[in-house]
C-alpha cells in the first residue's frame, strides 16, 4: 500500500471502514461473527414474513366468519394461525441471543485491536516514531476507552443491531413490488430518500467532533481540570470559577451554534421533502388502495400486505446506534494506519546485518563523533556536533544550563534515538550497525519523568527487568541499595501495596519516595544486565540531608564498579564528586575534566559552581539578589 | 423519595433552561413518538373494518389519515435528529457549568476528601445524568401510559385477555434482574478496566515511551495487560449469558400468553362475536405488551441509576450550602483589606488532617511582618505546605486562628482574599491553553493585556521559553487533546508558573513553593534578582509580604526572616546570621550543603 500523507481518520464517511472493521470481526472470530451475522439476517426476515402471515390470516377472517367459523375457510385461518404463532414464538429467542453474540464479539474484538494497538506501539525501535503527527492523530482515537463507543467492536456489535430493521424495509419494497412494479418503484424512492437521508443528518451531527473540535476539545480538557484535585490550589488562588465556566459553557455553546445552524437547515430540508414524498406518495397509494378494497376490486390480504409494506419501509429508523457504528468503523482506520506507519518504521529502523555486541559492551568505551540532533519539524539542531569519548567505568557528570541539550545527549547514548549526524561507536562498533534493541537494553535511566506504574511496589521495581522479575532477592537487594526498601516494609501490604491512588486499596507516594522507586528500578535494570547507567536529576524531589548523601553512595556501590555511570544534574555539591565532568553549552562540549581541573581552568564550569558556591560565602554579601544577576561579578568573587 | 423527587425536579429545571416552549415540543413529540403505534392500531382497525363493510368514503378517510400519520412519525423523527441532540448539548453545558462552579465554590481540602472524589468521578463519567433522567422520566410515563390504555382495551373486550400481562410479568423480572446485574458487573470490573487502561495508555504513551524500550517491559506490560483485560471481558461474556436465559425463557413464556390469546381472538372472530378489525386491534395491542413491559422494566433500572448520579450532584451542592453557613456562623464576611500594616499572624494554630494521627502542624505562633520575604525550612514533611495553604485560605486551621493585620481572616471574603493572593506552587498545575492564557489566568481580568502578560514572563525571567516557541504567546502548549501544542520540559513549565504567579504585581502575600526545583543555578538568579525587585515594589506599596519554601539554603539566607519547621512545630526563627549564631538545624543543613562548594 503507497503512504498517503498526512491523512485525517477523524473525518467520517458512511461505510468508509466498515467493510475493513467487518473484514477484521470474521478474521477475529469467525464463529462468532457469522453466528451474529445470521441472527440479524433472521431478525431481518422475521418481521416481513410475520406481516405477511398476518395479512393472510386477517384477509382470510371474513370469509371464514361468513361461513359461520366453520368448513374451508376457517381451516385456513387455523392453518395461518399456527404459521403465525410459530414465527412469534421463534421470534422471541433472537433478539436475546442476538444481543448476548453481538456483546461478546464486541469484547472480543476490542480486546484484540487494543492489544494491536499497544504491539504496534511498541514495534518502531525508535522515539521519532512518535514525533509524527500521523502516529499522534491515529493513537488519540483509540486512547481514551478501550472498551467504549469509539472503538472497531462496539462498532461492528451495533452494527449488527441495526442492520436488521433497515433490511426489512428492503423486504417491504419486494413486497410492494411483487404486486405492482410502479408501487415497488415508490417504495424504493422513500426508502432510499429515508436512508440516505437521515444517515446524512447523522453525519452532520456527529461533525460535532470534528467541525466544533477546536472549541469543544478545550472546553472538555477545561472542564476535566477543572474538576482534578492535581491544580485545586492554583484554581482557587487565581479565581478560575467563572473563567473556567464561561469556556465549557457559553463559550462552547457559541461554537456549537454554528454547527446548530447548518443541521438545523438540513434537516428542515428533509422533513420537508420526506412530508411530500411519503406523505403525498403514501396518500396517493392509500387513496386508491382503500378505494379499491372498498369496491371489493382489491382482496383484503392483498390490501393489508401492502399496508404492512409499507409500515416496514418507513420503519427504517436512524439514530444514536448508527452514529456509533460510523465512529468506530473511522478507528478501524486508524489502527489500521497505525499498523502500517509502525510496520513501516521498522523496516527503516532494521539494520540488515547487525554486528554482535559482546554482552558486557562497552568493555572499553563509548565514543561520539560528531554526533547532531534535530527533532523532525524544527529548524535548528539541538546537537550541534558532540566529540565526547566516555570510558567504560567511568562516573562522569553532565552539566549545562537548562535546554544546552543534556537529556537529549541521554536519549542518543542509549539508542532510543539515532543521531541525525556523526556516530555513537561502542567498542569501536558503529551503532548504527547493531541492533537498537538490544543496545537500548543495555542502558539504563532514570528520567525525570520516569513511569509511576498503577502496579504492585513489587513490579515498579521488578518491571526494570522483566526477565528477572521472579527473582524476590534481587529485587529486594535493588530496592535497599536505593534506599527504598525501608519505604516498602513501612508502606501497609509492603512490597504487595498498589502505587495508585486511584485504585482501591492503592496508596500514592510522595515525590521523594517515589524517586527511590525509580532508583531501585534503574539499578534493577543494571542487576539484569544493563552496563550504563544514566540518572537525569536523581536528587530533585529529595531533601537535603538525602541528597547530600546519595550520590556519594552510588559511587561507592561495589555493584556498579564496571558500570558507566552518568549523572545529569544542576546540584553541583553531587556533581563534583564524579570523576570527570563534562559541560554541554548549546550543543556542544564545551569544557571536560575533573572538577579541579575545571575550577582551575577558571571557564564555564568554575564560573557556574563559583556562582552556586558564592550563594554560601559568609564572606560576601552575595546573598543580596542585587548583585547576583552578574554573572561575571560573581565568579570573580567566588574564585 | 424525596430526594429521588428533588433530583427530577432539578433537571426538569434545567431541561427547561433550553428555553420553555423548545423544551415543551421537545417533550411533546417523545411522547407522541411513544404512543403513535396506539394510535396507528386504531386508525387501522377501523380502516379494516370499513373495507370489510364496503363503507368507500369512510375507508378514503381513514387510509389517507394513515399515511398521513405514518408519514409525520417520519417528519417528527427527523426533526428530533437535529433537535433532541441540540437539548442535550445545551444541558450538557449547563450542568458542565454547575459542576464546575459547585467544585471550585468548595475549599480545596473538601474537593480532595474522598467521599467528594467519588461523586466527582462518577459525575464524571455521567455528565448526560439530567438529560438522562428527564429522558427516562418522560419515557417511563408515556409508555406506563400506553399500557394502561392498552390493557383497558383488551379487557373491554374480553376480561380473560387481562390475564395476558400477567405473562409479561416473568419478563419484567428478568430484565430488571438483567439490568441491575450490568450494573453491577461495571462495578465489580471497574477496578480491572481502570487498571487496564492505565497499562494500555502507559505502552502506548510517547512520554514513556524511552522507559518501555530500555527497560525491555513491552512483553511483560502487554501480557499483564491482558490478563486483567481478559477477566474483566470473561466477567462481562459470563454476566451476558447467565442473565440471557432467563431473559430469553420469559420472553418465551409470554409467547406462549400471546399465542392462547391471538387463539382466543380468532376463535371469537369465527364465532361472530369480533371483526375482523377487532382482531387486528387485539393482535397488535397484545403483541405491542411485551415492548411496553420490557421497556418499563429497563426503563426503571436505568431511571434508578440517573436519579443516583444526579442525587450525587445535589449532594454536593448541599455540602457548599452547609460550608457556606459554617463560614458565616460568626458573623457577616468583609472584604480583603487593600494594604498591610502590620502583616499577618498565626495565634495559637494547629491541623490536622481528617484521618491523620499527629498535627500536621502543632501550636504555631508566628508574625510575618509586612512588606518582609519570609523563607520556609525543612525536610520533607515538616508541614511548610500545610502552613502556605493556612495562610492563603485554602485550609482551616482545626485549632487557633489566622490574622490579617487584625482582622481574623476567617472573617475575610474567601474570594476576595484569592483576588488579594498569589501563588507558585511546586507540583504547579501543567495549563495546555494558549501561552498567553497559561501565564495570564494568573489575572483574568487582564488575561487578554498582551504587555502585562509580557512583563510576567520577564519578572519571571521565562523569556527565553516563550522565544523558543514557534508563534511566542500565541503558540498552544501541550498535546493531550490534539491542538498540537509544544510539549515543554520540566523546567520551561516551571518557569510559565512562576509568570502566572507574577501576573499579579501587588498582592498581598505572595507564595512561592520551590520554584526554582527544575532550574539551573544561573536561571535561578535571574528569577530571583528580576523578581525581588518586583518584590520589594509591593512591599512598597501595600505591605506585601513574600513567603519563599525552598531546600536551597544559597536563596532562603537572604530572606528577611528565616522560619524553620521541624515535625510540624517552628524550631528556629530569624536572619540568617541569626541562626548560624544559633547553632541549630538550620545551620547544620546548611553546612552540610554549603560543604558541597568548599
């Protein structure tokens, strides 16, 4: 399949995805679509045989009552009253068990998209996968509710549903044209102004999404914060009440009429055109049929088949149900193109002949060449040629101001994105040449905004590595030498206790705490094999005396003697105890050595920590915010 | 009762805010929708029987009224497709809006209190409950309605024929039995659909992404994933079908009624005591009760249900009345004064949280003179953000009181106290709006004043992370529901708090809870000098005073006052050389980071 750029899958069409939804139900589970399939097909032909064994036993009636109830034509009304009472009888199991088939392949096949979903998540190697705004569009439909209104399932399910009545009206049009071609051809008109018609309404409301989206969207990401307890305190300082109400009320009905209008002028149009069509149409026909009846120029069954015909024609309602079926075919489209841009980013992510790493890589080194960045869409590399060779071993210290590129150097050196320029070699190995994967395994990080998982204490420590998980004592001897085991055995259930406030029994944890979590992960992801060994700000959410002591401890650690270490952080009391520091400014390095080497080299480095360090000096009068905005001044004091 | 009666009485109430008569021919047209098969049965039983009697003008009349009829139940279904969503988006809003104001009206130690979460989730997930209700009121009236004049009908004609919806009653049962058990079944696998989404969204999330791929947990999540997916959707398969058969027996069950008494019809048709009419009447009278029934009995489940959801909201409300009358219980509320004289006091104050066994913070007695840069230590736990929220009103105190110069400040209009206050916290809310309304909500009133937002991002030395952003204030922040915005770090979000809590040049106590956490020492400095001078300017001019929390002692030592808090209580208060001399906590952490630059 060519790509297509930049498509939109919120847009909706009528059956646009419906056949592949249909396609991805059988294909999903056959048994049961075809089990669903059938009932609706029954409860499609049901009520058109049902009308016409009805007409026959009422047509039948008076000539049987004129026989006294007796002789020929009474046994014909006792034949088509069984007939009758068989098909009501039979009638009554399918909805029930269409409904119980229907639920279940709805379940089955949302489980089966959103785990898709998720596979195909993961399958590109790399971040920039998620940088497309394609990736973005296509998860942000199928997110919210997996098991909801939006999704393939619940879609093809009510599809079902309402397939049926809309079927009936197509027996009705045979009907009527089984007994005139002229009536079969009115039928049809009505029929189809109906179904296209109020189908196309629909779809004018359900552009509700898309058309009012710029003002609906915010007005619901107000509406839900304004609710949260995260920003309750900022909500009530500021005032918010009113502002907050004016967006997802007036605001949002502001733009909401506009959309008002142009259903409004639709619909008008189609009442309008469907009084004259099956009003007149319908007028006319009856007019003349019961005229017939009367006269005894029509048989009464004939009369009531067309009568009931025509009830079953004009019953083919529209409503919330096919709005439901349209949205969720248009997410089948949208998984389907996240599967494809996933499988396609893979294909460029695979390397063709990888070169094998030793596992205990890098033995002796890692090396940057070069090495540039550039986020796709932006107009200046945030790497602008880094040469930096990292020993392996060694504890080296990141530093820079705030946006120099720190965290982005991170993101190359553990391979989660390939440089736009210059290399990463490991060992001498290009890695480019190795399979990202298994590079990525060997990194280990503490991000800033590492994963609080709605999971047990156990597994945010055990999910460091997976394949380790069951290993109670390794994850146990992770968890004390980052000092968070005493904050599990305090925690009630211990290692057992839920870190999710929103689950019952969960508890939530403090920043603090749970930075120690996160440590104990890293160094869990070090215990089941990772050689590198990345923490971005470890100590921010901790108080003084625990950052004082941490990354003291780290260094020490007999555990993490062969492993890289490299340390991100604005604290320049923990970043001198690393052995060698490196400045990023901008993009580049700037400045590398030891700390002493660096005060000495009286540059960047010495200026900064001259700067922290004159924050302390008894001495001076630093401390007066009037004079601190220099700089220079400062360094010069602090030396 | 009463309180199911108070909450139809609301949402009619706001149903009617739709406008009176829109609301009327909204309410008019589901009643006939629901009846019109009534109708329809007469029309043609009488139309029969005309044929059946050769009566030629009689049946011209009723067919054409037929058609007719048939065809304006079409016209009325389409003109609902445009108006009966256009009510409930109206409603929608407004009850938006209420929840909304409701909320915020609460102080914000109510709104986290879990029996108020509850109902805020639920109401959450409900936001159509009024509309609902007044829909399932309508709809359980018009169709109990229906039944009634039904079951007159079919008794006039023969008193056996009321033994019919004794049939129906099996089938009541089990649908209320159907509709009770899905609700249960979302409770009971509530917990396992919210662990599961959350699993979902963290393996498919673009900010975890780099941990899932480190780590190598893709498998592991997807499988235990699956696993919880998986029960909660046997659960719900199992549910399905146990409630099913007995669904599906009484629906035979009343079959087999309709078929004695569709037999019984035609019997007395050939026996000369029905026409023909009569027997099409009864036969779709008799058919249409197991609709009727069927629908009651899932209408009540679900008119139960809503009535729940909006009974929460009316709780809710009734707590903001009962706070409203706590608050003023001592007397008439004031406005905030317009400047300090003295500054603001704490007599005698200690909290504790509901549930909590020790005080967060026990008998404080503290002065923050005015016009003074107050700074808050000490290790985490030590109340410093249980005493900031003290002093900006979003808590009660359990014992003691707070003064402002010397008017108690529980006397002080909440709003107006808000209106005289500031704040940059350090869990600060992330506002994915436009950039000009993510500083600006700091001052509504203002929010539009392109300059005076400028000048916030400038005192907050956040220049450079509006620069960076592709149309400056006008750019969107954030992604999370599609507008395309920058997502921003750590430290830039920061920086846009700290504007927002500058958009107000001279409140009257200003606090900063870590606002610097995310930022370099250089970004720090910049904050700090462009900041104090603003600072000092209110203090100046109404008395302001300043309260800085933070665990950088190279900022807190040029505070005026020093506070340190140890377990909830002030162990150590004055100038910074004032406690070196003193030789206490304060000093000894601050040595020990000090140490760290020697």
């Amino acid at each position: 399949m060519p790509a297509q750029p930049t498509q939109q899958p919120t847009k909706l069409k009528p059956g646009d995805g419906l056949w592949l939804a249909l396609r991805s139900a059988f294909t999903t589970a056959p048994a049961l679509t075809t089990g669903t399939a059938l009932c609706a097909l029954v409860l499609a032909i049901e009520p058109v045989v049902f009308a016409l064994a009805t007409a026959h036993l009422v047509g039948s009636l008076p000539a049987a009552i004129e026989a006294g109830g007796v002789g020929e034509a009474a046994d014909r009304v006792y034949r088509l009253l069984i007939l009758a009472c068989a098909l009501f009888g039979f009638g009554r199991i399918i909805p029930t068990l269409q409904g119980t088939l229907a639920g279940r392949l709805g379940r089955r096949m949302n489980g089966e998209l959103a785990r898709r979903v998720m596979v195909a998540c993961q399958t590109p190697v790399h971040l920039d996968h998620f940088d497309d705004p394609d990736v973005q569009a296509a998860i942000s439909l199928v997110r919210d509710d997996t098991t909801g209104v939006g999704m393939p399932g619940t879609a093809i399910s009510g599809f079902f549903g309402v397939i049926g009545p809309k079927l009936s009206g197509l027996g009705g049009v045979a009907v009527l044209a089984s007994y005139s071609l002229l009536f079969g051809l009115g039928g049809l008109l009505v029929y189809v102004l109906l179904l296209v018609g109020m189908l196309r309404a629909l779809i004018l409301l359900a552009g509700t999404d898309v058309a009012a989206r710029a003002s609906f969207l915010p007005a619901e990401y107000l509406r839900t914060t304004a609710l949260d307890v995260g920003p309750a305190r900022e909500l009530r300082v500021f005032g918010l009440s009113s502002w907050v109400r004016g967006r997802v009320g007036t605001n949002y009905l502001a733009a909401m009429r506009k959309l008002w209008r142009r259903r409004d002028a639709f619909v008008l149009g189609l009442a309008a055109a469907l009084l004259v069509t099956t009003g007149g149409l319908g007028a006319l026909l009856f007019n003349y049929l019961t005229r017939e009846a009367a006269t005894g120029q029509l048989s009464l069954t004939t009369f009531l088949a067309i009568f009931q015909a025509c009830s079953l024609i004009v019953s083919v309602n529209i409503n919330g149900e096919d709005l439901h079926a349209m949205h969720g075919a248009a997410s089948m489209k949208a998984i389907l193109e996240l599967e494809r841009l996933a499988a396609a980013a893979r294909e460029k992510d695979d390397v063709p002949h990888p070169v094998a790493l030793s596992p205990l890589a890098p033995e002796r080194e890692v090396r940057f060449e070069g090495l540039r960045l550039r986020h796709s869409g932006a107009d200046h590399d945030v790497l602008r040629g880094v040469d930096l060779v990292i020993p392996a071993g060694q504890r080296l210290a990141l530093v820079g101001l705030n946006g120099a590129g720190k965290t982005t150097l991170a993101t190359v050196l553990s391979g989660l994105r390939p440089p736009t320029g210059g290399r990463v070699l490991v060992d001498g190995v290009d890695l480019a040449t190795v399979d990202p994967t298994l590079w990525q395994r060997r990194v280990a990080v503490l991000s800033q905004d590492f994963v609080h998982y709605p999971l047990s204490a156990y597994d945010n420590v055990g999910l460091g590595a997976p394949e380790l998980i069951g290993d109670r004592a390794a994850v146990q001897e992770a968890a004390e030498r980052a000092g968070a085991a005493g904050i599990i055995s305090r925690l009630e259930g211990g290692w057992d206790a839920v870190l999710s406030p929103t689950l019952a029994g969960g508890i939530d944890l403090s920043g603090g705490q749970w930075q120690r979590i996160g440590l104990a992960r890293a160094l869990f992801a070090v215990a089941g094999g990772a050689r590198v060994l990345v923490l971005d700000e470890p100590t921010s959410a901790l108080d003084v005396r625990a950052e004082a002591a941490l990354f003291r401890e780290l260094i020490a650690m007999p555990s993490l003697q062969d492993i890289t270490v490299v340390l991100i952080s604005h604290r320049f009391s923990s970043v001198r105890q690393a052995g060698r520091i490196v400045v990023l400014d901008d993009g580049v390095v700037t400045e590398d050595g030891t700390h002493a080497e660096l005060v000495a080299a009286d540059g960047r480095y010495a200026s900064l920590f001259a700067f922290q360090a004159a924050l302390f000096n008894d001495t001076g009068d630093t401390g007066d915010t009037d004079d601190s905005g220099d700089l220079d001044d400062l360094a010069v004091q602090g030396a | 009762m009463r309180k199911g009666w108070n909450a139809l009485r609301y949402s009619v109430g706001l149903v009617a805010r739709v406008g009176r008569w829109r609301a009327a021919v909204w309410a008019l047209s589901l009643i006939l929708l629901q009846n019109v098969g009534l109708l329809g049965a007469l029309i043609s039983a009488s139309l029969i029987d005309a044929i059946v009697e050769r009566n030629e003008p009689r049946a011209v009349v009723l067919g054409i009224s037929m058609a007719l009829l048939l065809a304006s139940v079409q016209v009325v279904l389409c003109l609902l497709l445009s108006f009966q969503p256009k009510v409930e988006e109206v409603v929608l809003a407004r009850f938006d809006e209420e929840l909304v104001a409701t909320t915020l009206a609460l102080p914000a130690h109510l709104h986290a209190a879990p029996e108020v979460q509850d109902r805020l989730e639920q109401l959450r997930q409900q936001r159509s409950a009024p509309h609902n209700l007044t829909y399932a009121a309508l709809a359980f009236v018009s169709l109990a309605a229906n039944l009634i004049v039904s079951v007159v009908l079919l008794g006039s004609f023969s008193l056996i024929l009321l033994v019919l919806p004794l049939f129906g009653l099996p089938l009541i049962y089990a649908r209320g039995k159907q509709t009770r058990s899905f609700i249960n079944l979302q409770q009971e696998i509530a917990q396992d659909r919210r662990l599961a989404l959350g699993l979902f969204r963290t393996s498919t999330s673009a900010a975890q992404a780099d941990e899932v791929r480190l780590f190598g947990m893709g498998p592991t999540l997807i499988s235990r994933w699956q696993t919880v997916r998986v029960r909660a959707d046997h659960r719900a398969d199992v549910v399905g079908v146990q409630t099913a058969v007995p669904v599906a027996a009484a629906e035979v069950f009343f079959g087999l009624g309709f078929i004695g008494a569709l037999t019984l019809i035609v019997r007395q048709a050939l026996r000369g005591e029905a026409t023909t009419g009569d027997v099409l009447l009864l036969t779709s009278l008799a058919a249409s009760l197991t609709r009727l029934l069927g629908g009651l009995a899932g209408i009540s489940g679900w008119l139960g249900t809503v009535m729940g959801t909006v009974q929460r909201y009316l709780w809710l409300r009734e707590r903001l009345v009962q706070h409203r009358a706590e608050l003023t219980a001592e007397g008439e509320l004031v406005p905030a004064p317009t400047a300090l004289r003295e500054g603001i006091r704490l007599v005698g104050v200690t909290h504790t949280y509901a549930g909590a066994e020790r005080p967060a913070l026990a008998d404080v007695d503290l002065h923050l003179p005015a016009g003074a840069t107050v700074a808050l230590v000490g290790e985490n736990g030590a109340g410093k953000s249980t005493l900031t929220a003290l002093l900006l009103g979003l808590l009660d105190p359990s014992e003691g009181h707070v003064q402002v110069d010397d008017l108690p400040l529980r006397q002080i209009d909440p709003v107006a106290w808000n209106d005289a206050t500031s704040v940059v916290l350090q869990d600060h809310a992330k506002f994915e709006l436009v950039t000009q309304e993510t500083v600006g909500i700091g001052l509504v009133p203002r929010i539009d004043d392109r300059p005076l937002v400028q000048a916030a991002v400038s005192r907050a030395a956040a220049d450079s992370v509006v620069n960076d952003l592709p149309e400056g204030l006008d750019s969107p922040l954030g992604t999370s529901y599609g507008q395309g915005g920058r997502d921003l770090s750590g430290g830039q979000w920061q920086r846009l708090a700290v504007a927002r809590g500058l958009m107000r040049e001279t409140p009257l106590l200003l606090v900063m809870d870590e606002p610097t956490a995310a930022l370099d020492a250089q970004a720090e400095s910049e904050l700090f000098s462009s900041y104090s001078a603003a600072a000092r300017r209110a203090a100046g001019a109404t008395g302001g005073i300043t309260v800085l929390v933070s665990h950088r002692f190279s900022t807190v030592r040029s505070a005026d006052l020093i506070v340190v808090l140890d377990q909830g209580r002030v162990v150590e208060q004055g100038n910074h050389g004032q406690l070196m001399a003193l030789g206490g906590l304060y000093a000894e952490l601050y040595d020990l980071q000090a140490s760290g630059y020697r």
